[in-house]
C-alpha cells in the first residue's frame, strides 16, 4: 500500500573520491525499488571504457554553454576545466510516474538543486577516515599529481559542508552504504508530510461516521 | 561505523485494534536490532495467558495513583475504567546504552510522550481500511458489545490524529510495516542532527589540514 505516490528524488553526493558511484551501482543492483539514475551532462572527454549515455552525456562545451542559458539545468558546475550538469528535462516526469530519481553530484551542485528542489533528500556519502579518502584520490591513478592534490584540497573544503545535508552515511562498505540509502527512502515515503494527503482521501471524516 | 550511538525511543502508536502488537513482535523478530520493549503498567486484570511482566506489568490501583503522584510515568491514561501507564525509569537508561526502546501506547499517550521527549520518533499505525479496522474491533470477542462499540468510537477519533506523528505506515501486511518502521529506525540513525556531532570529531577541521 502506498500513501505516498511520487517519486523522490535522492541527491546522492560527498567529497571527490569517497565512492558515490560504487554506491550508487550498489543501490540499483537492490531488488524491489523503481529507482532511475539521472544521467550528467559533461564536457571532459570519455576516460577508458566509458560510454556515452551510460557514464555521462559527452557534450561540447558550445552546446553546454547554450543549455546553461536556456536554464536546462537543475545545477551545473566547472571543474578542471571541464563543465559538469544535471538536465532538468527528464527528472520530474520521472519524478511523477513514481521513479525515485537518484542524482550523483558534487557537493556544489548539490547546493544548487536544494535551492531549486526543496523537497529533494539530501543524502552525504562521508568516508569512514580523512585518510582513506587521501588514499582513494591517490590511487585512482588516471590523472597528473597536481590534479590529485586539486582533488584532495577540494575533498578538504566538502567535507566541512555535510552539515547542510539531510543524512550523512558512512561509506565503511558499499554494501551497508547502499542498505542505508534504500532505508532513507523507504522512511521518507512513509513521512507524515508525504502521506497525509492520501491517508486524509482513505479516511475522510464522513466515512468515520458510526456505521 | 555508528555515528549516532544513543538509542531512539520508537513510539508504536494508532488506534484500538490497528494491530499495534503484532507489529511491534515481528519487529522483535528481525535479526540485527538491538531493540528493547517497554513494558507498560495497568490496573486492569489480566486476559487469559497474558503474564505478568511480559504483556504488562499488572499493578494495583493505589500503587498506579501513588506512581502518578511521583512522576514516574513518561505517559499514562485511563480507559474504561483501568490506568495504563509507561515507567520513565528504566527508559533514559536503555537509549543511553544505545538500545532502541519501542513503547506501544494509545494515541492519547503517545501526545503526551511528545510533550515530555520530543526527539522521540512518533509511528502511526494506520489501517488498510476503515471497514478492516472496525472488522477487527468486532471479531476479538474478549469483550461486550458496549465496550466494543466504546472501542470503534475511540478508534474513529483516533484516526484523525494521525498528522500529528512523524510517520504514518500502513499495516496491510504485519511483515511490511515491520519492515518499514526498520527502515525508519536506520533512517533516523543517519539524519544529520543526529550524526554531526561525531562526524565532527572524526573530521576535525585540524586534521583537514594538507598532509
């Protein structure tokens, strides 16, 4: 039974390096949930073995620059030179069929889709150590030192803003993190201010009268 | 990992006959919870095969007012006739040892737990149906027509005040809304007012420092 008939949509986000995407490959590997996957428009070039349409949307920087101007973003950001964003287009037709819709993004655009989306959970995928996430960054191993320590500076910054989240979830393994996300939804669902619209139409007043 | 090692006090709460009970035993059943009951007090007899210390702890009349008089109870009422009552002893003990403490309680009960613990996590059990609700007022068979039918009235009002609680799950089937009201338990163990306090202490700003 469900009191609660609209999707959510989960903003799954966290420091450079802290694992959103295995988590997030985690969630939809889990039975039982209509969740889609927003899928980011990016101009960086394709690392080995990504695909486009499955990792990111490749696009110029042109055409990204044009969708920021027509407003076809929930957030976008630059980083490295290289412009990162969420489409608007899909998400709340999605979000209206019932699809919990989950984002992954980077903390700043996170902060950006809770200016646009209010009703969005906002969920902080935190590293179980500051030095397990140096470890990570280091030993991704596809990009040049000075990338690296960009990345471990910025991993610095995000880590103070968990607080502006609504959930923090320690990634200490895939597994427990993903188990914790789908728990969040499952909660979320069942909040009163989520339910109460359709538990008022199941028990209306005048059906409460003595039968 | 535990960010959050306090224990949550679970409110199990919705009308007469919702199935409050049932619920609240198959919750127990579920492996890797470290949950504990509140055992309530009442001056009301015992039904068959209920024992003492298991279904209530049965108390005389004088004890319950002298108890009342003390301030002992985080909650308490009177129905037809009998006091039932939740002891706030034992209750700050178990959360600080960061066991989850469930009481199930009437609605009237419920509201004055808010009052005296509001960070308390309110549960409102509600019916698939009106008509399945009053079904099972009727079928219990262990009490007269007149209080019955005092039951079904109770339950009427009761089912109004459900937007008062932080969530309401629908007992279709017993499993499902034990399932849930976990899923809120791990939910509300993730939020941030409850973990950044010790997500604070894990990521000092001191040791964000560029090692």
């Amino acid at each position: 039974m469900k009191l609660d008939e609209r999707g959510l949509l989960i903003v799954l986000s966290g420091p450079s390096g802290v694992g959103k995407g295995t988590v997030r490959e985690a969630l939809f590997k889990m039975p039982g949930h209509d969740l889609v996957y927003s899928i980011s428009m990016t101009t960086r070039q394709p690392r080995d073995g990504e695909v486009n349409g499955r990792e990111y949307l490749f696009i110029s920087r042109d055409e990204f620059q044009e969708r920021i101007r027509q407003n076809k973003f929930l957030e976008y950001a630059e980083f490295v030179n290289n412009y990162y964003g969420t489409p608007f287009d899909t998400i709340e037709q999605q979000l209206s069929e019932g699809k919990e819709v989950v984002l992954e993004i980077e903390v700043n655009g996170a902060l950006q889709v809770r200016e646009k989306m209010k009703e969005a959970i906002f969920i902080f995928i935190a590293p179980p150590t500051m030095e397990d996430l140096y470890h990570r960054l280091r030993s991704r191993g596809t990009e040049s030192p000075e990338i690296v320590e960009a990345r471990c500076e910025k991993a610095r910054r995000e880590i103070e803003l968990a607080y502006l989240y609504d959930y923090i979830v320690v990634n200490d393994t895939v597994e427990n993190a993903a188990d914790k996300v789908i728990a969040i939804i499952r909660a979320e669902h069942a909040k009163t201010e989520r339910t109460i619209a359709t538990y008022r139409k199941m028990f209306p007043k005048e059906n409460n009268e003595r039968k």
